[in-house]
C-alpha cells in the first residue's frame, strides 16, 4: 500500500463559539490527486491551514508525510508547495520576484526549465508590481511559483479562482502533467467540474465533517442514474419497482432516477415493453455533491457516521 | 454632488473611533493645561517669570514656540498645545483624509465605490469634509474645554480657531499627498514630511534671526494669530486660504489620474528575483528600504537641524540680566547641555514612531495572508518574527545613532563636545527598544493589535506631561520607559537604568517571540 500523505482524524477546531471542524478525518494517498470539496465555510481552508502548521488543532490527529505539521513545519514544507485561495502579494515586488522568492524559502532550484514555460503557458508578465496585478494574475504568480520546480505534495486552495476559462484548461494540463510524475495533489474547489475533471479521489465536507469520501465511480455506484428511454407500446408501470423516483412520462419517453439496486428489474420492464432508445447517465459530481448536501439536511444529526459507513 | 452626503456619513462612522479617541485625548489635555496654570501661579509676578523662562530658553522655543504676551495666562497655559499638540491635531486630519482616499484605492475598496451612483470626484470631497469637520469638532471641543478650565472665552475660541486652522491645513496636505503615490505607505511618508518642514521652518524662525520662516509655516500662524491678546483673526485667513488652495490642487490632479494610480505612471520591475531575496528578513528589508532610507535621511535632517539651534543659545541670552541668571544655573555650557538632552528626548520619542510603523506593517501583512505565503515555505515561526523584530529593534537603534551622529557633526563649536551629544542620543536607546518591545508583544498577542505600538507612543508621550497636570502619584509618570532615560549630557550617564530599561526589553522580547511560535497565524 502507498505512503499516506494526509492523514487527519478526528480533527477538531473552533474559532470562539464557531465549531470550524468537527472530527474531520482525511485521508490523501501517495500520487493521487485528492478533490477537497465542500461549500464557502465547510472547514477546507482551515483543514489545509492545520495541514501547513499554520494553526493549531484542537483534538484529533493531523499527520503530513507522516510528521506532525505543527512541529516540523518549516522542515516538511521542502516537501511541498502551496497556492492559497486568496493571493496577496506584496505591493512593491515584481511577480518574478515573489516567484523567486518563494522558490527560495522552501529550498527550490530557481533555474528549473519549468518557470519559463509556466510563465509563457500562464501568459504571466513577471515585471509588474504586485499592486498593479489583477485577481487573476495574483493566482497566476502564486501558481507559477508552485509549478515551477518539483515538488512532492501540492496543496492548492481554490486555485483557478479569478482564471479565465483558457487559464482553467492550462491549470488543469498542468496537473495532469505533474500528477504524472508522481506529484500528490491536494485540491480544494467548489468548482465540480474541475475536480470532476482532474480528482481521483474525492471528499466531501460539511460543517467541518466529512460527508462523502471515496473513487468517484464508488461514491457513483451508491447513488442513483438518471434513466431516459422510449418504448415502441405502452410505457410500463415502473411506479412499483424498489428503487425508483423522479419518475415521469410523456407519451412514449419515460424518464426517471434509480437506485443501483434497482435498475435491474427497470431494465427488464422496459426491454419488455419494446425499447427502441435508452440512455443511462451516472450521477455526475453536482449532483452526488447536491444528494451528500440534501440528506444531511434531512438528517442532521446522525448523518455523519451514516455517510461514513455507506461510503465505505 | 451624487453620493456625497452619503459617502461622507459612511466615512465617519468608520473612522468614528480614531476621531473619537484622538478628540477625547486632546480634549483632555487642553482642559487640565488650562485648570491647571491657573492654580500654578499664585501672583501676576510668578506667572510672568514662568513665561520669560520659557522664553529663554530656545529649547522650548524651539519646541512650543515663543510667549507673545508674557502677561497672557492662556497664553502661557496653552504654550504646548498652540504649536506642539497642533501637530497631533493635523497628523489626526491627514490620517483621516488619507485613510479614506489612497488606502481606499490600493486595498481595492474605492473600487466597490466607483461602481455605485457616486461622483467621482466625491470620495475625494468627503474626505476633505471628515478632515474639515473633525477639525471644527476639535477646536469646538478646545474651545470649551479652556472656557470651562477657566481661560477667557475670547482668547479661548481665538486658540481653538487656530487649532481648526492647522486641521484644514492638514487636511488640504492629506489630500495633495494622496494623490501622488499608488501607495499608501509613500503619501503617509510624504505627508509625514511635510509636517516636520513646516514644524522645522517654524522652530527654525522661532529661535533664529530669520524670522520669516515661522510665517512661512502654518505652526508659525498660530503663534502669530496672538489668540489671548490683541488678535490678528487675518491670520486664520492664511490657514483657510491654503488649506483651500491644496484642496482644488488635489482635485485637479485627482481628475488628471486614474482610479489607483500615482502621479507617474509605474515602472516594471525586474523579472527575476535577486539570490539575496532568500527569507523573511531579506524580505522585510526590502519592504521596508524606502521607508528607512526617507527615515535615516530624516533623521539626519533632524539632528542637524536641532544642532543648530545649540550654538545660538548664548547669543539669544546675552544681555547682562540672563548673563547673570546662566551663570548661576551653571554657565552656558550647562544651558546647552539641558537643551541637548531635551532635544534628543524628543527625537526618541519621533524616532520610536520607526519601530510603531514596522510592527504594525508586521501586523498587516499577516491579515492580508502575505505571512501565511512565507510560512507555507520551509520558513521557521521564529524567522518571521525574528525579521520584524529585528528590523524594529535594530531600525530605531540606527536611526538613533543617525541622528545623534547629525547632532554632534552640526553642533561643532558649541560648547558641549560631540561625544556628549552622540553619548545623549545612544542613551535613548534602550528606551525606544521597550516601546518596540511592547508592540511587538502586541503583534505576538494578535495580529489585529499590532497597531498599538501607535498608542503607546502617544500615551508614553502624554503621561508625563498629565501626571504632573493632575499632580498624579509619581509612579505614574514613571510608567514612561522615556522617563528614565538619564538626561545626558546635563547629568552622567548612569548604567543603571540603561540596564533596566535593556533587560526591560529584552524580556518583553522573548515574551513576544514565545508567544508569536505558540499562536495561529492569521
């Protein structure tokens, strides 16, 4: 089995009265790309600022390359570099400056061949000063400046926030790439497709707990497929199979969502009843993001280990 | 002008604790000077010599400016704040213009404003209206506290319209100065400069035959207005005429710029970074270089300037009457050296605004997440803190060094030594260094509370002077790290204190760097 990367459990903080994670548990293997998903205030930046020793958990357990981030900060981050949400630069400093910069305060060669091409692929002009770049330039320095030389683990906090479409499509080729080397990736976003797009795994969070973890296509095989046929007859009274809601007809086309445990039996009654077309779509991430959000609304109590459990 | 009333309302609810602490301090002050002179003196004849001593003494010249009427009451109890706490009252109004202009466009927030059905030239106007009508609240607020502490109600409004003066001038230099930079920390600079020239020109003009250079300066004006007897109201004309005249300039030049732009236009950078650029107090150090090289330059202006006021001493005193009343508190020689120490206690105090304004940066940079970056890095707790601290502690120290170094080069001829006068310069020291250690205890406690350094200094400044108004226990004075510093050369240095005030700071230090490596970040 591969090295663990992350690993938090049971990780508890409040700031005052706010309860900002409550017994999260995390988990980032070796070489993988890890979505981090969960709405403004779910606890992701907090989980990541435990991560980087930045503050200090209250209870639980937080390991980084198998160190404790608190402890050995300084040393650990060699490791790793790390894009935040929100890129504040300094106002009298170039961008190719704070690039070099940081490259320097965590050991990297500054002359690896990558920092030219991530500023040409970015499209970044590294003489302005920091005050006069905008939000999405500001993202592009810190990106560049994690991109370009190598490093074990990336921690990238909502990173194409403020990137135009065709930066968006450039990060992600990035990724792909450095994901190839062996590169981990920790990706905080609430942009689905994104994650969808580039995440081999995913967790879910909310109020500080996870809710969903696991492969897309496991969390996938627990969650119900939206089903849209036409029939040559009569549409077939699938209003009695287990498993099946959403359900709706208009003349020959019937659409409807199933439950994995059902689509069997839908199967059965449609190819009896004469199918001439039928598509299956899996749930896409949206909507396993919605479905974790809907039933912790219905039950907010026992949810959790609920989640926890039917994830596994 | 669409938006204005609005903008302008909205303004002084943001600012309504810096103007409402800044007023309630100088209120207090004006009315303990003014109750207090009154039981001071018990006969015309005692209050009249207390006002010639001051006028014999360029110190004090130079510091407060001269008594006019040597029989005027207020104006011998007003003697500190018509020039001296003056400064506060327009370095509050340039703080207050500039807070809601420059730093406004460069956080991004002017912005937001632009966006609405605002004018554009009303962010700029409503600014100049918060400095103007803070300035109106000040001097009402003088003018009744002096009534109430018993001063004549004539010569108490004719004071408090001198104080309103200095406000409007401070506010047309506020918004003049904002319109030059894209930073907000280069106008405060400039702004901040301005004010040392005119105080400058006016010490200058006070204590030398050029006279003419305290009309010049708007500090001058307020002497010259001669609130307490036989008025010149004309003079006032001067400060609304200026203050006016800066006001239009800014808005010409507002309406020639962009939003967020500086008066030029702003050079590239380079595109790589320098190998030296490596830590967090590389990084501090070029952050700060500007700012310290305006300072060290300051500050060499500074001790110049204060040298030359040493060697006229004995001329101005040299009628046969002072001859005779120097030669009993110990000759020339001992004049000038009270003068030198005082002098240098002052710069300390200017000196120690250095280390206020790093410490806060240190505190910005953390909660706008630039500290949080570096962290991120293979950066130890202790480097970035070790780089404010050692920026601060070690700043103030060359400063002071500067300064002291200006003084004895400028002060060649008179009669202390230039050795005395660096050795009352370096004593400040340790002083400085336990206000810079309390900020940076302050910054280690939470970021937010970096700013504090600001208002220790002040309160440092102020405590002094107010105990001995309200005839408070000696301790309370004593809470002053400047008050035990040796006033060299007038007294020998005396290790002592030197060692406490060092070991002082040296604990809050650690107390600071202790709890910064424990805290969360942000």
């Amino acid at each position: 089995m591969s090295e663990r990367v992350i690993e938090t459990s049971g990780l508890k903080k409040s700031f005052g009265p706010t309860q900002a994670l409550d017994g999260l548990d995390l988990s980032v293997t070796e070489g993988e790309v890890h979505g981090f998903l969960g709405p403004n205030g779910a606890g992701k930046s907090t989980t990541i600022r435990i991560l980087l020793g930045l503050i200090r958990k209250d209870a639980g357990e937080a390991r980084l390359f198998g160190g404790d981030p608190w402890a050995e900060a300084a040393s650990l981050h060699r490791r790793l570099a790390y894009v935040p949400g929100d890129v504040s630069l300094w106002p009298n400093l170039s961008g190719g400056e704070v690039i070099d910069m940081l490259l320097r305060m965590r050991d990297a060669p500054v002359d690896h061949p990558r920092r030219a091409e991530m500023l040409e692929r970015f499209e970044l002009d590294p003489t302005k000063k920091g005050r006069a770049y905008s939000k999405g330039n500001r993202q592009k320095v810190a990106l560049v400046a994690a991109l370009a030389a190598p490093a074990d683990l990336l921690v990238l906090d909502e990173p194409t926030s403020g990137l135009d479409p065709l930066m968006e499509q450039v990060f992600a080729e990035c990724v792909a790439e450095v994901r190839a080397e062996g590169t981990t990736i920790l990706l905080s976003s609430h942009i689905l497709s994104e994650v969808e797009r580039l995440a081999d795994r995913v967790t879910i969070i909310r109020e500080g707990r996870v809710v969903e973890t696991g492969s897309l296509d496991e969390m996938r095989h627990l969650h119900r497929s939206r089903v849209r046929a036409e029939v040559v007859g009569e549409v077939p009274d699938l209003s009695g199979v287990a498993g099946v809601h959403d359900l709706s007809a208009d003349g020959s086309t019937v659409t409807l969502t199933v439950e994995p445990e059902g689509l069997p039996a839908v199967l059965t009654a449609l190819t009896g009843a004469g199918v001439t077309a039928l598509t299956s779509t899996p749930p896409t991430l949206e909507e396993l993001f919605l479905d974790a959000y809907r039933r912790t609304d219905l039950q907010p109590q026992d949810s959790h280990t609920q989640d926890q459990g039917a994830a596994r | 002008m669409t938006g204005l009333g609005r903008l302008t309302r909205f303004s002084l609810r943001r600012s309504r604790i810096l103007i409402g602490a800044w007023t309630a301090v100088l209120t207090l002050f004006v009315y303990t000077s003014a109750a207090a002179t009154d039981s001071l003196y018990k006969t015309p004849a005692d209050q009249i010599s207390a006002a010639e001593s001051i006028n014999t003494s360029s110190a004090l010249v130079a510091l407060y400016g001269p008594i006019l009427d040597v029989t005027s009451l207020g104006e011998l109890a007003m003697t500190k704040t018509t020039v001296t706490y003056a400064v506060l009252v327009m370095a509050l109004a340039i703080a207050l213009v500039r807070r809601h202009t420059r730093v406004e466009e460069e956080s991004g927030r002017a912005e937001l404003i632009g966006g609405l059905a605002v004018d554009p030239r009303a962010p700029l106007v409503s600014a100049v209206l918060v400095g103007a009508l803070t300035s109106l609240l000040i001097a009402v607020l003088a003018a009744v506290a002096d009534i109430a502490g018993g001063l004549p109600v004539a010569g108490s409004v004719w004071f408090a319209g001198s104080w309103l003066g200095v406000g409007l001038v401070g506010t047309g230099v506020g918004a003049l100065c904002a319109q030059l930079s894209p930073n907000a920390r280069t106008c405060g600079a400039v702004a901040a400069g301005v004010v040392a020239v005119l105080y400058a020109m006016r010490a200058l003009g006070d204590t030398t035959s050029a006279h003419w250079l305290s009309w010049l300066s708007p500090f001058g004006w307020s002497t010259q207005l001669r609130a307490w007897s036989d008025p010149r109201g004309w003079v006032l004309l001067l400060d609304l005429l200026l203050a006016v005249a800066l006001s239009a300039v800014a808005l010409g030049l507002r309406a020639r710029r962009d939003l967020g732009a500086g008066l030029f236009p702003e050079r590239p950078g380079p595109a790589v970074g320098s190998p030296r650029l490596a830590d967090a107090l590389a990084l501090n150090l070029k952050v700060h270089a500007t700012s310290l090289v305006v300072w060290t330059v300051a500050c060499a202006v500074l001790g110049a300037l204060m040298a030359a006021i040493v060697p006229s001493i004995g001329s101005i005193l040299d009628s046969a009457g002072t001859r005779d009343l120097m030669e009993r508190i110990g000759g020339v020689g001992a004049l000038q050296e009270t003068l030198v120490a005082a002098l240098v206690s002052v710069a300390a105090i200017i000196v120690s605004c250095f280390a206020a304004s790093v410490v806060g940066h240190g505190g910005g940079e953390e909660n706008d997440g630039r500290t949080e970056e570096v962290l991120a890095t293979a950066t130890e707790r202790s480097t970035t803190f070790l780089a404010v601290a050692l920026l601060a502690l070690g700043g103030v120290a060359w400063l002071l060094v500067v300064t002291g170094a200006a003084m004895a080069v400028g002060a060649v001829g008179a009669a202390v030594s230039a050795g005395q006068v660096l050795a009352a310069a370096l004593v400040q020291i340790p002083a400085v260094w336990v206000v810079a250690a309390l900020a940076l205890l302050a910054l280690s406690w939470h970021s937010r509370w970096a700013v504090a350094g600001w208002g220790l200094i002040v309160a440092f400044f102020l405590v002094g002077p107010l105990a001995e108004l309200l005839q408070l226990p000696g301790w309370v004075a004593g809470l002053s790290p400047y008050s035990h510093v040796p006033k060299v050369p007038a007294d020998p240095v005396s290790v002592g204190p030197l060692l406490g005030l060092t070991a002082a700071a040296a604990v809050v230090v650690a107390t600071a760097w202790w709890r910064y490596r424990e805290r969360d970040i942000g």
